[in-house]
C-alpha cells in the first residue's frame, strides 16, 4: 500500500474507533492518565497540523488558534498546553467540529502530497501514521477504563465472546542465549528508543511456552498472593495495601460469588482458559515470585521473539493453541524485568520531535510484544513499550521466563 493510501487507511480507521460511541462517551475522561476519545481524534491531527502543515504549507493558517495549545500532549518545544488531567473539561470543540478539523487536515495533507512531495514530507507522514497508530490502540483501553465506570457496564462491541478453548499446558521452552544483536535491523519503521541496533550478552534461559491465564492467576489470589508481602516489591506491597487490592482491575464477582471480567464486549464470565490482562508490573512480578519463576528482561524477550510469527487477536485477549512458542503478539502486552533506558549510542532527534521517547527513560518499565488492540501491522520484535510500574489500564499479561 502506497503512503498516501495507507495515510487514508489510518484516519479513516481512527473515525471507525469512534463509531459505537456517542458524543458523551467520545468527551469523557475517567482518570488523568486516560484521555477522552475526543481530544485522542483531535491530537493526532494536531500532529500532522503541527509537524507537517505548519512547516511545509505554504501560507500555513491553522484551523483554530486555539487548538495550538488545546491539543498538544508533551511537547514542550512547540509551547503551552492545555492540563492532561482536564481534557475531560472540554466540551467546546464538539465532535462535529474535531471531524471538520480532521478533515480539513486530511485534504491539505492530500494537496501536499500532491504538490509537494518530498523524502522529508514521507518521513514525517510515516511517523504520524504510527503516532495514530498508538493512539488507536489507547482510544480503546481510554474508553474501556470509561465504560467500567458505570454499573451499566456498557459493551463497547456487542457482539459476544465466545469461549476460548482448554488451554494448553505450559512448557519451558529453552534458549541458549549468547551474543545477540538487539534493536531495530532497520528494515521499514522504527522509533527512536528502538536505536542503534547494538550487540548484547544474553545468557541461557528458558520462556514459558504462553502467557498465565485466568485461571492460574486465580489460583494465586486463592492462595492469598494479594496478603502474602513476601511475594511483592516493597513499592507494589504498599500500592496494593494502600489501593486495598484483590484481584486485576475488570475483575469482580457477582452476586453469587462468581467471578466476572469487564471486557469490550461488556461484562463476561472469567474465562479460565484468557490469559489474565490488565495487570500492573507490580502484580506480574508477584506472581512469577510465586510460581517459582521471574520475569523476562527485555532482550530475552526479543531474543526469543525473532522465532515466533506475529498474532492478531480480536477486542480481547484468545486463549493459547498449538505447540511452541505462542502469544508473543496480538494478545498482551508483556512486562519485562527490564527498565525502560536508552541504548548505547541512542540520540534524541532535534527540536520537537526529539520529545517523542527520550524524555520518557525514566521511573518505567518495558513491555514487549503487542496487544489485541494493537492496530494490525504496528507491531514488531524490536518495540519498546514503556509504563509505570502501577500501569494496569493497558491490556498487559504476564511471560514467565527462567534460568
């Protein structure tokens, strides 16, 4: 697919997100870290607005003053911004007028690659596309957290899930490690924090054949791995004690004890066979301490991601089928024992754009791999996926790995 198709694609994809939601979902914000559906439509035609229009156009006017400062996230370089915690609070600009300045936006694009095409006009296209990319993937995990909120516990998507099948037994699959090389191979895109590509030591270990399911974190929270400290990081014992923590956050049970799991198909019975999701570090690491395994670092993940073929789930994590090496892809996202730091050699771009990654490498940790709602063809090996160690609002599991 060509740029300008894929571009198309893209956008055309993001107002399909929207489509199930009404104007009062798309402006809603249900905690400071999510970002209402709306102002995710609105940001990512900032993007192509601002790092494109604005340099490229000639006699550039933007489509409102205002949304200069309204719709930027991070990005210091290009100045104000409206808070992250109030995006919540715009009720002016209506849907009506975010799908105006999408498409606004989308036709002068069209006429800029049409009047002016350029290799730096494609490198810029190309990083916008990926930038909504990841912004589709947090429109779904935004409106999820949004829609727990109500005891309506309204679906997102109505159609059903079905069961997934008996999940196979999990097997250590060994690696014997060595002198690898880690990063990007440069063929097709990348982000920055994936650079340079650099040789790194990996020694022998062994990754569990699949993600832990439902079930086998549902054993752990019987044999009260929520109350037992010394399973836990001292930082997550007292994030659990003080959040008063049982269970990952879409579970619940019903009136008869059963346990349920919100998902976007709106609440389902816990699926035994699913792998658990939405799970901070903090309770990953618990568990693995009491499974009698770890977690991975990074580069044995990537180590051993290079041999599996990538995976596309549905709106929700699938249960686990064959033999080898499975759900690397396409189902959770995988936290690694890995902080989330610069490689050796890594060089932040100049100006704005530099504030993509860099600024980041901080207080977080890395996830490998790529969730159900990972758009299809957004992931890779190489990516490098970066929250708190509290994070569970994204679909985030759980790979164990030994020695």
């Amino acid at each position: 697919m060509d740029l300008r198709n894929r571009y198309a694609a893209v956008r055309k994809h993001t107002l399909a997100l929207a489509e199930p939601l009404s104007d009062e979902d798309c402006g809603a914000q249900s905690m400071p870290d999510a970002s209402p559906i709306k102002w995710h439509m609105a940001h990512t035609t900032w993007f192509f607005e601002t790092f494109i229009l604005e340099r490229m156009e000639r006699d550039f006017a933007p489509f409102h003053p205002a949304f200069r400062i309204l719709f930027n996230s991070y990005y210091n370089g290009i100045g104000e911004k409206h808070p992250r915690p109030q995006r919540g609070l715009l009720t002016r600009p209506g849907m009506a007028q975010v799908r105006a300045y999408r498409a606004d936006v989308d036709a002068r694009i069209a006429r800029l690659l049409e009047t002016s095409p350029s290799a730096e006009l494609d490198m810029l296209l190309t990083l916008g596309i990926q930038h909504e990319q990841q912004h589709q993937e947090l429109m779904l995990t935004d409106v999820k957290h949004l829609l727990a909120q109500s005891l309506l516990r309204p679906a997102y998507m109505e159609l059903p899930l079905a069961p997934a099948g008996m999940a196979p037994p999990l097997a250590w699959l060994p690696f014997e490690g060595g002198l690898t090389e880690i990063g990007h191979d440069g063929q097709g895109f990348s982000f920055d924090n994936e650079l340079p590509r650099h040789k790194q030591y990996v020694a022998p270990f062994a990754l569990a054949s699949r993600l832990v399911t439902n079930g086998e974190y549902l054993d752990f929270i019987n044999a009260g791995g929520y109350f037992n400290a010394a399973l836990w990081l001292a930082e997550g014992w007292d994030w659990v004690r003080t959040q008063n923590l049982k269970a990952p956050i879409y579970w619940f049970q019903d009136e008869k004890g059963a346990w349920q799991e919100f998902t976007l198909h709106g609440s389902q019975p816990l699926d035994l066979n699913r792998p658990v999701t939405h799970v901070s570090l903090f309770e990953a690491d618990a568990y693995a301490h009491w499974a009698g395994a770890r977690l991975p670092t990074e580069f044995e993940w990537e180590y051993a991601a290079a041999q599996e073929a990538v995976e596309t789930g549905s709106l929700h994590p699938a249960g686990a089928t064959g033999d080898g090496l499975r759900q690397m892809h396409g189902h959770c996202w995988q936290w690694t024992s890995s902080s989330y730091a610069a490689y050796p050699g890594f060089a932040a771009a100049e100006g704005a754009l530099g504030e993509y990654n860099g600024k980041f490498m901080l207080n977080q940790y890395v996830l490998r791999g790529s969730s159900c709602a990972t758009p299809e063809g957004h992931a890779r090996a190489s990516y490098r996926n970066f929250f708190p160690a509290g994070a569970r609002w994204q679909f985030t599991g759980i790979r164990l790995a030994q020695r």
